[in-house]
C-alpha cells in the first residue's frame, strides 16, 4: 500500500459510509520529488515578505508609547490646535514649595530655534527653602525601574548674570526622592546641559521637578528623560518592552508612519519626512490628526534605525499630495490637492527620502543621514504613495506625477498605490482600473470587518489575476480582540499563504495603543507606562510570522465535512521554508466543535518522527488584558508525525505544526 492510502484510506473508507460526509480538497497523488516540487504536489513560489507590521503614531503609539521619552510636552509645544485643552505648559506644574517665589511665563524672543519657539522663562525673587522651578508628570505619570539609570537633558539660557545652581529631582508623593542631581549653568547663551539619575525604587506615577536654587532669571526649554536601557540601548531610542513585542513577531517589514497620519487633517497637516530628521530640538513638531501632539522624536532616523534593528524592510509611506478626504470632519474641506506649482518641490521631497535612505555619504542627504550617525544606507526598498485616498482627478494627476518621477529616477524601489479604504466598492474599483492603466507593481487593500467576513473571505484572493498589481493589504483587523476575532484572521492568513504569488505582504493594524489614549480599536498591543498586554490577534500574527515560507505546499490538509458546503470556520495552509527546509503547517478551527483534519504527508520527505506543534487554543471570548495579558497564548509541545494522518484540531484553535525535512 503507498503511503498516500495508507493515510487517506480511514478517510476515503468513512466517506463511502456517510454519503453526507466529504473531502474538502482532492487528494494528490505522489511520485517521487522533483526540483520544485514535493512528490505531484507542485509547489508555488510565494512571496517571502508576505508578513510585516504597520506602525501608524494613533493612540499615544510614539510620544508616550514606542518612543522611549518620559516627558510629556518637553520643548512646550502642545497648543490647543493640538487639543483643545492643551497650552504651552500642560502637563508641567509651577513648583514653589519652599515658601519660594517668582513669575513664570512662557516665551518665544530668542528661542532655540524658530521651528522650536517656546519656552519657559523662570524670574525668581526668592528660591526659599527648595527653589523655584517646573514639574513634569510624564505620559501618566513617569515609570520607574529600580537601580535603573536616566539621561536627563535641558537647554537653559541664563538671563541674570551670575551662574544658578539648577537640581534635578525624580519624585513620588509625600516627600519620596527617587534620585536627584545639581548642576550650575555657565555664561549666557542656549546651552545643554545633561545628567544621569539611578533610579533608588520601582516607581509607575514619578514625576520631574527641575528647581533653580537661587534668586535668578533664566530660560528653560527641551526637557528630557530618557532610560538608559532603550531598545538595543539606541540612543534617542524606542521603550525596550514594547519594541521588543514588535520584533517577536520577525515582522518581514514595517509601514511607517500611518495611516491617516500621512496624508493628514488638511494639507497644512500632511506629514512632511524633512520636518522629522536631525537634532530633535531643531524638528518642526505639529498636530497630530489623532488630536494630539507629535513631537517628531521618534522621525524619520529612528524609524529606518528601528526597521534595521527588528531585521523589518522599511516601507515608508508618503502622502499623494492630498490631504485625507475626511479633513475637517464630515463638514470639513475633504481631500485637497496640493497646488501643481508646488509639486515640483514636493517631489523633490520624496526623491531625497531615496537618497537619505539610500544614497552615498558624498550625497546631500545621505551626507545627513551619516551624520546622523548611520553612514551605511538603510536599503529602502519600497515606498508607499497614498493612504485611503478617495480617488478623484486631484488625486490621481498627483499620484502620477509622483510615481512616474520615483519610477524614472529610481527604478530600482517598489512603488506601493492605494485603492481606497474599504475591500470593494467605488474607491475600490476606481483604485484598481487606474492601478491597472498605470501598472502599479503594488496596490494596498485596506479592511476593517466583522470575524465572518473574514471566514468567507479565505478564498479572496483565489480567483484575482494573476498578470496585475500584486496586493499588499496594508491594514486589516477584525473588529475585537476575542480567540474568535483572532481566529477568523488566522483562517483568513492561511487563504493570504495559498495565494502568496499575488498577495506580496500583509500587516494587521494599528499595531499600538496606550490603553489610556486609545483612539481607535481593536489594536495588536495595548500598553500602559509600566507594561503591555500582546492581544491573541498579536499571538496569531506571530505564528504566522515566524512561521513563513516561500514556497505553497497545496492539497496537504484535508478537513472531514459533515455537509456538502464549504465550512468557512476551518482553514488551513502548508508552506515550505526552502531555507530551512521544514514544512510547516496551519490549521485553524473556529468552530466549537473538534475538527478532523487528514495531513497527507506523501511524497514529503520528513525527517525524524517528531514534529512541533504551536498551540493556540481557549473558549470564543476569551482576550488578553493588561491585568490578565496571558489568558491565551501559544503553547508548545513536541508531537510524532505518526499521528498527522488523522489529527484533531480542538475546537476554537490554531495548530502551527513545523516538520523537518532535513
Ligand atoms: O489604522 C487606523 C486607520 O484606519 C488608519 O489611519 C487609516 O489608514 C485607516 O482608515
């Protein structure tokens, strides 16, 4: 008997029985193997980029989130264009708890830099017992790790004459001190001046007091609180735990920075890459469409630094040269185009991102990019133009004229389009025929839909032509965070596998939320300032990820029906890493019933009787909190391959099985 029917034979015996019981898939027959191909399973090349993230800065997702700063309106920018409660001094507090006193005020003559204006000007009369100064109580309160270290920094401009001895102070309530440090300023002048605090206690809600300890008058501007231990300890670097849930998942790539964020709240607003790079003091900050701030710490530098640390391709994302259509609100402007007379210039923006990215140090902006401390280029690749946009003439001259010039100039990155923000429908369809007249290599399909739609829509991609655009979908979440929601998205992932030679990438969206600035959900990762909470989603989108192939494997996995339809709560796919040579299989069960699924494993040449299995299992509900974040997660186990040919899924389960070949 081949191995084949040895395999299938319970199955096929059982299905002569029950006339109502049949076999999802066709079997396939096996030969001996050929070069690509397991046995008659021909194997399709597929793209091995298919899973990445998408950062988009929604939810407090940089300032106060990945971008590891402590303090929150540092360089007193907040207005309230940002919000409408915010001023120059929010989330800063006049400390004169001594019996001190004095005046504060804002200022902008004599700033750092114009791009940079305000800032505060402290005129002390008398210091009293324990100075005058400012407090900062971060993003929620400043989180604290005991025997940890903190980079302090602050510009300061003495306006008096003699030198003021300056004292820094991390501090709880009732009198706690968790460290502090003196300095006197010298001359007059902007100067910066830096420091470092050990942090004597574990705190979540410190708080930073800067106090001038002598009768003075001097301006304060810039700052800073950084941990010391960063993410690969970078400087101006990303909060550890969180960038380090982000490269768990080995995302392939990374859009970046959104979303709506890029093509922004009215033209004024889009977000501008030149604006993002350099000292951090000298970037324009602006509103961010999310209704807060963006201070632009976290730019342009750091996220091509961030994507090479994770090992993520960077896919940038710049704007049509619309701004989004829902500017304003629903009574709002809608999309503008930015005036033809400055397209010239804005393209000229878009090229210099290659170069910044890619150029030689001897170029203008790779020379910028070296000084920023990274002489090697980043190896962009990609570029994403447009996010969403509603496709109107306005539109599509722009991204035209942008994409022809990339494409002249830079023939060597891949240009991402866009077709709207829904998975069909006129922006859809109008996105795809001028995707199709302009051959876009890439076009992004964005969707946001309830767990069945995802059930259903496993074979999407099944029938899309082949000879076209390749699909990135660039943002696509299920509305919840639930096993159920996870579910549906791994069923829909292993339909993004089989047709892996058309869908080039695919990324869930948001990634990020501070679970006290949450503007939209659901999200991957929620966080507060001390920890974070991996969603289940986030769990599925590892096993996916690490779990990648580049070949498809078809017809591996056959699912006992018990009707004649298709039962869209069970999917499954098979990839070959050639890499490695393992076969990895996924099989998920979102049904509340155990599943039987016959793994044909003929003509794959597996090595050793033992096999891992990734489990990730729990009841429909069930969801990750941050007070309960591992309520559901993968675990582990070996497993032999004897017992594949008729294995259970459990119900409501993802099963990721990787078997060895080598
Ligand atoms: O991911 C959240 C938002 O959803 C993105 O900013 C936008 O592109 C989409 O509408």
């Amino acid at each position: 008997m081949t191995l084949i029917k040895k395999i299938l034979l319970p199955f096929f015996f059982a299905a002569a029985l029950m006339p109502a019981l049949v076999l999802a898939q066709q079997s396939v027959k096996v030969s001996a193997g050929k070069e690509q191909g397991v046995g008659q399973k021909q194997l399709k090349p597929i793209s091995n980029n298919l899973f990445g993230v998408f950062f988009e800065d929604l939810s407090y997702s940089a300032d106060g989130g990945l971008y590891a700063e402590l303090i929150q309106n540092r360089s007193f920018e907040y207005t309230p264009g940002d919000n409408k409660k915010w001023q120059p001094l929010s989330f800063w507090e006049y400390t004169t708890a001594g019996f001190g006193y004095g005046t504060i005020s804002v200022e902008s003559a004599q700033s750092i830099a114009p791009v940079n204006p305000h800032y505060v000007l402290l005129n002390i009369d008398d210091p009293g017992k324990e100075g005058v100064g400012i407090t900062n109580s971060g993003f929620d309160g400043i989180c604290l790790h005991a025997g940890e270290s903190y980079n302090f920094s602050v510009y300061i401009r003495q306006v008096s004459a003699k030198p003021v001895p300056v004292k820094v102070e991390l501090r709880g309530g009732k009198g706690i001190s968790y460290g502090q440090f003196a300095f006197k300023t010298q001359g007059s002048g902007w100067k910066k001046y830096t420091g470092t605090i050990k942090a004597a206690q574990d705190a979540d809600s410190a708080k930073l007091t800067v106090l001038a300890l002598a009768k003075c008058k001097i301006a304060i501007d810039e700052i800073s609180l950084f941990p010391e231990h960063t993410f690969k300890n970078e400087k101006n670097g990303m909060r550890a735990d969180l960038a380090q849930a982000i490269a768990d998942l080995k995302p392939k790539f990374m859009r970046f920075p959104g979303g709506c964020l890029v093509h922004g709240d009215g033209l004024d607003n889009m977000y501008r890459w030149k604006n993002t790079i350099g000292p951090v003091e000298l970037r324009q900050q602006q509103r961010n469409i999310w209704n807060y701030h963006q201070s632009y710490g976290l730019g342009f530098f750091e996220y091509f630094r961030f994507c090479e640390d994770i090992g993520a391709k960077p896919l940038p994302v710049v704007a049509a040269a619309v701004s989004c259509q829902n500017s304003g609100g629903t009574r709002g402007t809608g999309q503008k185009g930015l005036p033809l007379a400055e397209m010239k210039s804005y393209i000229r923006d878009i090229l210099d991102l290659i170069e910044y990215a890619n150029g030689p140090v001897t170029s203008k902006w790779g020379a910028k990019r070296a000084a920023a401390g990274h002489p090697k280029p980043f190896n962009l690749q990609y570029i994403g133009i447009g996010n969403e946009d509603k496709q109107t003439d306005d539109f599509r001259d722009r991204f035209k004229m942008i994409s022809n010039e990339v494409r002249v100039k830079h023939p060597e990155i891949t240009i991402v389009g866009t077709v709207g923000p829904f998975p069909s429908g006129e922006d859809f369809d109008l996105g795809w025929a001028f995707a199709d007249k302009l051959s876009v290599p890439v076009v992004d399909e964005h969707f946001y839909q309830k767990p069945g739609w995802f059930l259903d829509n496993n074979t999407r991609y099944d029938s899309y032509r082949r000879t076209k655009s390749k699909v990135y979908i660039g943002e696509y979440a299920s509305w919840g965070n639930s096993l159920l929601n996870a579910l549906s998205e791994a069923a829909f992932m292993t339909g993004l596998e089989r047709n892996g030679d058309i869908v080039a990438m695919a990324s869930y969206a948001p990634m990020l939320a501070n679970l006290s600035h949450t503007s939209w959900n659901p999200n991957l990762i929620y966080f507060n300032n001390k920890t974070l909470a991996p969603t289940i989603n986030y769990y599925v989108q590892q096993l996916f990820s690490v779990n990648q192939g580049d070949l498809y494997v078809p017809g591996v996995v056959k699912f006992e029906l018990h009707n004649t339809g298709r039962d869209s709560t069970l999917a499954a796919s098979c990839v070959k890493d050639s890499r490695t040579g393992d076969i990895i299989l996924k099989i998920v069960n979102a049904g509340g019933k155990e599943a039987n699924a016959a793994i044909d494993l003929a003509g794959i040449n597996i090595s050793g009787q033992q096999a891992i299995l990734d489990l990730l299992k729990g009841n429909p509900a069930d969801k990750n909190t941050i007070n309960d974040p591992k309520a559901v997660q993968t675990v582990s186990r070996e497993i032999t391959t004897a017992g594949l040919a008729s294995y259970v899924a459990p119900p409501y389960s993802l099963s990721v099985i990787r078997l060895k070949t080598k």
